[in-house]
C-alpha cells in the first residue's frame, strides 16, 4: 500500500482518528515550525502556533476541501493566519502591560515613591559593605538577572563557588539589615 495522501489523512482526521493527525503533525512539523520561526521571531511563539494549528484541524469540521488547493498551501495559510493572531495577542498584551504601568505610576503617592526611594537607599548602603567580587556577583545576579551558571562562566569560577559566594552575600546583607533593625523588604 502506498503512502497515504493530506486529503485522505485529512479526512481521517475528521472523523476522529487521532493517528491520521499524528501522522499530519510528523510531515509537516518541521516545515510549519520553520515557517512559524521566520513570522514569530522565537521559538516559544512558533511552537504555540504549530500546537493551535494542529489543535484546530483536530476540533474544527471541514476547514479544508480540496477547492481551497493543495492541502499543504491550506496548512501554511493557516499557521500564518494563527502566527499573525499570536504576534497581534502578544502585541496587545504589552500593550495593556504598560497602559497599567503607566496607571500605576500615575496613581503611585509620593508618600510611597519616598519610601520606596528609602529601601533602595538602605539596600544600597547594605550592599555597599560587601566585597566588591559579592557586590558584582550579586549585581549580576539580583539587578541583571544573570543565571548563576551564566555569572559562573563570565566570572571564569566553578558554579559551586558562585552559589556560595551569593548564599553568603544574602547572610551577610540579612545581618545588616538585622542590625538596623530593619527587615529585608520593608
């Protein structure tokens, strides 16, 4: 028997056969990924697509008929209608992220931008009495948001060494802070 053709693959899908639309995912995995990549710009994103594509051959009826062309062309339109959808959502999303940055700023008191203000003064006296290599890693690491991993490698030191160097630096600003009387993240 030969290879089985989209459309009958299709068809099967259809009427609920899970393995028809495994077999639809294993031919054309690669290429929809490929595609989705060159419009999302990551691969997080085009994955999401590939899963929503396959999702809606699986939960919508006769999306396709053989009048709509090549079953293969139907599957990129799709998954670049549901890429557009996907940036279109994302775009949106930070969009309303800095409408209610932009609010919460608006709205923020001077009462709490001044004890903000306080804390970081106080956290940056207390990390000031650090080791100037505790004061980088913990720059690194807390302010950049580098992995430790990532810090071990730029630093040139085992990560074990680094995971110490950090869990000290935490005990020894916990011990500033206690001497104030002040407590972390007040």
């Amino acid at each position: 028997m030969g290879r089985i053709s989209d459309e009958e693959l299709y068809e099967l899908v259809q009427a609920d056969n899970k393995e028809a639309l495994e077999q639809l995912y294993d031919r054309y995995e690669k290429l929809l990924f490929s595609f989705s990549y060159k419009i999302v710009n990551t691969s997080d994103l085009a994955e999401e697509a590939i899963q929503d594509v396959f999702m809606k051959l699986w939960r919508k009826k006769g999306i396709y008929t053989a009048d709509k062309g090549k079953f293969s062309s139907f599957l990129l339109t799709v998954t670049r209608n549901t890429c557009l959808d996907l940036l279109r959502k994302q775009s949106k999303n930070q969009v309303e992220l800095l409408d209610k940055d932009l609010e919460r700023e608006q709205t923020e008191s001077t009462e709490e931008t001044v004890t903000w203000n306080e804390e970081r003064q106080r956290l940056q006296e207390a990390v000031s009495t650090l080791s100037s290599e505790q004061q980088e890693i913990v720059q690194l690491f807390y302010f950049k948001g580098c992995s430790q991993a990532t810090i071990a490698e730029k630093k040139d030191l085992p990560l074990g060494t680094v995971k110490g160097r950090i869990r000290l630096a935490l005990q020894h600003l916990r011990k500033v802070y206690e001497e104030r009387g002040d407590r972390i993240g007040t």
